[in-house]
C-alpha cells in the first residue's frame, strides 16, 4: 500500500481502507438480502478496499440447543402457516430482486445458531469468515440443511479450507459458547433490536437491509471524513 497523506492535525483516510462490522443471525432472511445490497454498494466503490466483519445476534436465543421443528416454531412465532405465508411471500420477493431463491419450504427445522456463530468467530481467524456467512446462508436459505448440526457446520468450514476435524471436536466441546452469548447480550445493550445492522468503521450504524443507494450513501461520507491520528 501507498503512504497516507496529511492534512494539517488529522490523517485523511485514502481510498483503499474501510472496515463494514455486520451484526446478524445466518438465519435472518433480511441479513441474506442486506448481504447482497451491500456487495452491490461496495462494487460501485472499487478504489476502496473493503474488510467486511461478521458479529453475532441471534434471533431465537431462548431456542433449544438442538432446535425446533420448523412447523412448530412458525406457528409460535406467527400463530399458525398462514400467516409466515404472507410474511415470507414478501421476503421471498425482495430476495427475488437481489437474485436469491430463498426456499422456504425446505426448510424442515429452525436451529439454535450459537454453533454456527462459533465457527464464524473461528473463521474470522482462518480469513475465511465473510466466504462461510455465505455458504452458510445458501446451505440454510436454498438448500434447507440444519446449520446448527455439528456436521453440517463441520462439512461448511472444511469447504472453505478449515480443518473440519478440529472446527467438529470444538462444536462438540461447546467452545466458545460463552463468548458468543455475550457477544450477543452486548449488541442488545447497545441498542441493537434487530439485525442486519451495519456498523461503519465504529463510527456510523445503519439499521436493516438498506438499499445500495443508502449504503452507498454512508460509505462516501465516511470516506470523505478525516480520522484522528490516536482513534482506533
């Protein structure tokens, strides 16, 4: 990389810098299609090098640690199929526009996600972290697989070159469950109801899956800002 430039007290951040934290739960619908409109807002930005960051939420955190049924979570949580129908239709149709064939009928079971949130913290560390959030949205949104099966979770981080032997005995230790709670307890203490929330380089925090238009909005103006030499 080119040295940085200087203006006056404050360091200008060059165009090829800018960290995107996304707080989100791999089974949120909504985090899936805000994935696809921020890819779109990032291509429109080439000359910026983009780190993308994945936080935990999870949406269900009183799910039981095997799961739920998914017939049986949908009529707790919407009173009945009828209903998801009419919710998920309209899902179904935005992630149409952003080119996702979300395949809700195939889903047969609604996990508890602290497993797979582990494996992406574990990710992160083998920089393979935004590659699996993806393959995991696939395996659960198209594919209908129960992410929250150590194997299954095992099989994703292995085809993105983790060690799938390893990342299963950790699973299965429970590891880093903790963490991952708490990580969770702290993005609602901080305000955070609902997800994908998107955090610009610490400083802004856009709620929902916006359009690229309005992503792309928050990451000219932080790029436009100075940053202060001691801000981490």
């Amino acid at each position: 990389m080119g040295s940085r430039g200087l203006a006056g007290p404050k360091r200008l951040r060059y165009l090829y810098d800018m960290r995107i934290e996304i707080v989100s739960d791999v089974i949120c619908p909504w985090c899936f299609i805000g994935k696809r409109r921020l890819e779109q807002a990032m291509a429109q930005r080439p000359d910026i090098d983009f780190e993308i960051g994945w936080r935990p939420f999870q949406l269900n955190p009183d799910m039981p640690r095997e799961g739920a049924d998914r017939k049986s979570y949908l009529e707790a949580k919407f009173g009945g199929p009828t209903r998801a129908k009419e919710i998920y239709a309209r899902v179904g149709a935005e992630g149409a526009k952003e080119n996702i064939a979300f395949n809700f009928d195939g889903i047969k079971r609604t996990p508890n996600t602290l497993a797979a949130h582990s494996v992406l913290r574990w990710a992160l560390t083998a920089g393979v972290q935004n590659e699996l959030k993806e393959r995991l949205f696939r395996l659960y949104f198209l594919e209908g697989k129960d992410i929250g099966d150590h194997q299954v979770l095992a099989a994703a981080a292995a085809a993105e070159g983790m060690d799938g032997d390893l990342v299963r005995q950790l699973l299965d230790e429970g590891r880093d469950t903790e963490i991952i709670e708490e990580e969770d307890r702290m993005a609602r203490e901080l305000g955070i109801t609902g997800v994908p929330f998107f955090i610009f380089e610490r400083r802004y925090g856009v709620p929902g899956a916006q359009t690229p238009d309005v992503l792309l909005q928050v990451i000219d103006k932080v790029a436009a800002e100075p940053v202060d030499p001691g801000e981490s």
